[in-house]
C-alpha cells in the first residue's frame, strides 16, 4: 500500500498492474516497431485481460513524454 497504488486507493480508484502490458523491448532503438509486431500477433489476448477490468479504466506510464511511451500503442490497438 504505498506509491501509485496508495494514491488512487485515497481517492477510491483501484489499480490493477498487468505485467503482461509491460515492453519487453524497452532499451532496444527499434522497440515501436517491435511492440507493434507483438500488437499484431497477441494484441487480442492483451486486450482481452484490459476487458476483465472494471471499466473506465485508465493506461498508465511513468515516460516524460507520450511519444516515448508504448500504451500509446496499446491505445491505438484498442482504438481499432
């Protein structure tokens, strides 16, 4: 109970972490590329453990800036 998930807990939000969202190519030059490959090959299934949330939900990143951030291409996946 500390951190992010304390906070939300203090405004009556839950917070679910899916490690499976994670980017297992962070560090690597060519990861948007990468993580749109594994979007294409198990987007689906991704997406299915996001619907087992109680929505709204909410993607959350710690990145400075969204360009950086692979939940945008999680979004987009979603979007589609």
């Amino acid at each position: 109970d500390k951190g992010i998930e304390r906070l939300l807990a203090d405004a009556g939000l839950g917070y679910v972490s899916l490690v499976e969202l994670g980017n297992p190519f962070l560090g690597l030059p060519d990861w948007p590329d990468r993580y749109r490959r594994l979007l294409e090959l198990a987007g689906d299934l991704l997406a299915d453990r996001l619907a087992a949330v109680p929505a709204p939900y909410c993607l959350l990143c710690s990145e400075k800036r969204a360009a950086d951030c692979h939940r945008r291409l999680i979004a987009d996946h979603l979007a589609r």
